[in-house]
C-alpha cells in the first residue's frame, strides 16, 4: 500500500479519536498535527483527504472553547467554510 492511499485512513482514524472527548481533542488541537490538518484543508487535496479534515476541524471546534478559539485564530473557518460548500453546494 502506497502512502497515498494509506493517509486518508490515518486521517479517518484520527477523526476517530477527536470523537473521544475533550482530552484527546485538546491534545490534537495544541500539537502541530492541527497546523497540518488545517493545512490539509487549504491545499484542497479533494475529497479523500478533505472529507476526513474537515470532519477533524469541525470535531476540535466543537470540543473545547481553547481549540475553537485557536480554529477562529488561525483562519481554518474560512477554509472549512469553503469545502462545507464545495461538497454541499
């Protein structure tokens, strides 16, 4: 299995684990695995990377004041906003 095919998964299972409860989410939001998720979501890499992102981003900003904060700081709303439209038009 290449590591293309692979990645979505990895990002699947994380979105997994931001379902779990604040602990988790609040590790995931102050560690640089945020800054890559959000990156994620500006490159727009399609779907297969972007649905499970988005599903990231939208399970942080719903678990803790702290991590929506640093989502309105960083300027992911803008970014999840826009792929929430793109594959809900």
């Amino acid at each position: 299995m290449n590591k293309l095919t692979s990645f979505p998964d990895v990002l699947w299972g994380i979105s997994y684990l931001t379902d779990e409860g604040e602990a988790i989410s609040g590790s995931i939001a102050n560690s640089s695995l945020f800054d890559k998720i959000t990156e994620l979501l500006r490159d727009q890499y399609g779907f297969s990377i972007n649905h499970p992102a988005l599903r990231i981003v939208a399970n942080l900003a719903s678990s803790s004041a702290g991590a929506t904060n640093k989502l309105f700081s960083s300027g992911a709303v803008k970014e999840i906003v826009s792929r929430f439209l793109e594959y809900n038009p």
